[in-house]
C-alpha cells in the first residue's frame, strides 16, 4: 500500500476535519425524520406504529447491511468507501422528501439505511486509527460531541422549517433535499481530500499491506469473501465483543425508542420552536456528555486499565434509569413544565451519553487487530441495528395497543394529552428495563476485557517478530 503524505489545514488533518463534518451530517440526517413526524403524519395519515415501521426499516437495513462496510474496507481504500456511502444516503434523503405515498417513503429510507451501513463501522474505524490507545476515547468523544451538533442542527432546522412553506412546498420536504445537497457535498470532499490512515503511517499492520497486495495481484470475488470470513470468525471469537455487543442489544432500545420525544412535547402542546429547543437542550447534554465520557474513560483507563472504562459506561446506564423515570413519570405533561423539562433533558443527556466514547469504541480497538476493526464495529452495528430497530415499531404498538393512543384524536394544533400520556408510557417501558439490563451486562467485561487486550498485544509482537 502506497505511503501518503495527509493534508493539514492550520495544522489539523484536513482528513479528521472532513471526517468529522461526515459525522456532522449523519447526525443530522438521522434527527430529520423524528423531528418531523407530526407533519408526516398528518401528510400520509400515520400514528405511531407507522412512524416506528419506517425507524425500524431503516435501522434494521442499515444493522444487517452494516458486514458489507467491512468487506469493502478490506479490500478498498477508506475513503472511497465513505464517500460511496454517504450518496447513497444523500440520494436516498432527497428521496425521502420527493415521495408521495408511504411506501415510498419506507422504501427511500430502507436505502438510506443501507448507505448508513457502509458509512458508520468505516467511520469509526477511520478514528480508532487515527489515535493511540491512551486517547482514543477522547477522539470518539470529539467525534460524537460534533457529530450531535449536528444533529442539533439538522433537528432544529427541520423542526422550524415543518412550520412553514417554500415556494409552494411544505417545510419539512424541503428539509430533507437541502440536507441531501449539503450531505452529497460532503461525500464529494471525503472523496477529494480525505487519506485513509494507513496510506499516512509506514508502521501501521505491515501484514495488512502486505495482503492488499496480494489482492491487487489476485482479485477474485472468492478471495474477497473468503478473507471477510476470516475476519468475521476472529471478530466473534472475542469474548469483550460479544459482551458489549449483548449490553447493546438492550442499551440501543432506549435510544432508539426516544426518535418519539418529538412527537411527545408536540402532543403536550409544545409548539414548533419550543419542541426544537428543547430537544436541542437535550442533543446538547448528549453531546458534552459523549465528549466527557470518552475522556473520562480515557483517564481512568490509566488508573484501573482493566476496569477503568467498563466502570464509566455502567455508572452511565445506570443513571438513565431515574432520568427516565423523573421525565416521563414525574414531570407534569404540560407546558408549564418547560423549564423542569428543559433542564431535566439538558442533564440527562449529560450522563447517559458515556458509553459508547468511554467504553464500547476504544475497547473494540484493543480487542483485535487493527486490520480487523472496520469488521468488528461493522459486526456490532448489525447486532445492535437488527436488534433495536424493533424498539421504534414497539413503542408505537405498546401506545396505541395497551395505553390507548389514538390517532385520529390527535388536535394538529394544539395536540392531545391524553395521546401524549399514552406515548410516554410506551416510552418509559422500552427504556426504562433496557437502561438497567445494560447496566447488568457490562458486569463480565470486568474478567474477559484483560485476556483479550494481553491475547491482541501478543499476536502483534508475534507477528511483528516474524516480519
């Protein structure tokens, strides 16, 4: 593989800056539709199990395509990877806000899913190697803490602009095609100007050059699955990977579950600017929060290397037990309650936004080689997409099924509390449980994330003898 010399831009890797406004415009592209429910809602005549279906099909395509990004970064240059993703996603985005009937909509956003799959594991892969051990949860931190301004910022453009039309168009469709243009012209600069590092650094995995070379010389489409195949065993034979991605499995339903806050203060009777605030009171908490965690995990990692990290991110799932209990129990459903629920949100997104910075990517980098990592964040997003995308589509269901939601009850102006009571019981039981059971998880990581991190460092001395 071919040494590059990276670009810097004020003495920062121009690569990790447009890397990080890749991140930017995923966060806002996933706040787009959830901000905008209401209005999709009344524009295609669907209640909450509708909306969930359409969370659910595009997390459980972009969960179970998410391998793919591993297979393709095997045998691609990184960079070609992010930038084939996110069109796909740009493309499917200004779909979204072009359709005119509801399946039309489910189909753009099943597509949507799929470019995710090829972004994400590649993206996080991207940072793992761009840091050394000692930082990286800082560098997943500054990762997610960006990426959710963004997210701010796609939420609250959505939000303000479903209240309006332009040029004879309403608001949120115009929402998705500027987010789509401004997400293509990203995809075209990660394609211009971004260097993978391992074009940047002569030390890194020597092997892995070495078997790109081999595929240069010898591309076959079975040589190509079966070196995935190989990747994949090595992946799933680790122990710390199946543990974080079982406590996944129930740590991502709440989050999934909360696309619904949206629709949630809307039927309080919040209107479009204060439901916009307030959501970006709570992606704001959720972005100094993952920043925090990751370097939080990163200094205890120092003091307790074995147990340092797993500690942070269960003292963050356990704090989203109460939170959750106070918000959607506690908090009198009214507007009143914006001050009690602006800060309530602001410092719940603070501490339950630890465990994927402190714990859950840094850990996934020490665990295998380094030619393996796109694979084994690839395999986690497709447990943990599959699998929580099930959370959107349930807690519809468990609002309108057992708690009485109706939909045609609903006021478009002035919303309908007892909808939003039913939709906050449907809320507290997909997050409630699924925050403790995470919490729970964690626990033998504490035993398995030393075997795996000591077995890591062997093979590489190992094997950097032999070379």
């Amino acid at each position: 593989m071919a040494i590059m010399k990276a670009r810097t831009f004020f003495g920062v890797s121009l690569s990790l800056i447009i890397i990080n406004l890749v991140a930017v415009m995923e966060r806002a592209d996933e706040n787009l539709l959830p901000s905008v429910y209401k209005e999709v809602s009344e524009a295609f005549g669907a209640g909450p199990a509708d909306l969930g279906y359409l969370s659910f099909t595009r997390n459980f395509v972009r969960g179970i395509s998410s391998p793919l990004a591993g297979v393709l970064v095997i045998n691609y240059d990184r960079s070609t990877v992010l930038a084939t993703g996110t069109f796909f996603w740009a493309f499917a985005t200004a779909a979204v806000g072009a359709s005119r009937h509801f399946r039309q909509v489910a189909f753009w956003r099943a597509v949507n899913g799929f470019g995710l799959a090829i972004v994400i594991p590649a993206l996080q892969s991207f940072i793992a190697d761009s840091y050394k051990d000692a930082a990286r949860g800082a560098g997943f931190g500054f990762l997610h803490l960006i990426g959710h301004m963004g997210g701010i910022g796609g939420g609250v453009l959505a939000t303000v602009m479903a209240g309006h039309e332009f040029w004879g168009m309403p608001g949120w469709r115009c929402a998705f095609i500027l987010m789509a243009t401004l997400s293509a012209l990203i995809g075209y600069f990660v394609l211009l100007f971004v260097v993978d590092p391992r074009r940047t650094d002569p030390t890194t995995d020597a092997s892995s050059d070495r078997e790109a070379l081999v595929y240069k010389d010898n591309i076959s489409v079975a040589s190509v699955w079966m070196e995935a195949l190989k990747a994949m065993k090595a992946v799933v034979k680790v122990k710390t990977f199946r543990i974080i991605v079982l406590q996944g499995l129930v740590g991502s339903l709440p989050w999934t579950s909360m696309v619904f806050f949206t629709l949630w203060f809307q039927l309080i009777g919040f209107d479009h600017n204060s439901t916009a605030s307030l959501l970006s009171l709570f992606a704001a908490g959720v972005a100094m929060g993952s920043f925090l965690g990751g370097a939080l995990g990163d200094r205890i990692s120092r003091v307790y290397p074995n147990s340092g990290r797993i500690l942070c991110a269960q003292f963050s799932a356990f704090m989203g037990i109460p939170f959750t209990w106070f918000l959607l129990r506690v908090i009198p459903q009214s507007v009143s309650s914006y001050y009690t629920f602006a800060i309530t949100l602001f410092l719940m997104g603070l501490s339950i936004s630890w465990c994927n910075t402190a714990a859950n990517a840094p850990m996934f980098a020490e665990v295998v080689p380094a030619k393996n990592r796109t694979m084994i964040y690839a395999f986690d997003r497709a447990c943990e997409g599959s699998f929580s995308a099930f959370a959107a589509p349930m807690v519809g269901i468990l609002s309108e099924k057992l708690y009485g939601y109706n939909p045609k009850s609903v006021d478009p102006t002035n919303g309908s509390l007892p909808e939003a009571l039913a939709l906050s019981k449907g809320l507290f039981t997909m997050m409630a449980v699924p925050f403790g059971l995470c919490c729970l998880f964690y626990t033998p990581a504490h035993w398995f994330f030393r075997r795996d991190r000591l077995n890591v460092r062997m093979a590489s001395l190992k094997e950097t003898e032999l070379i």
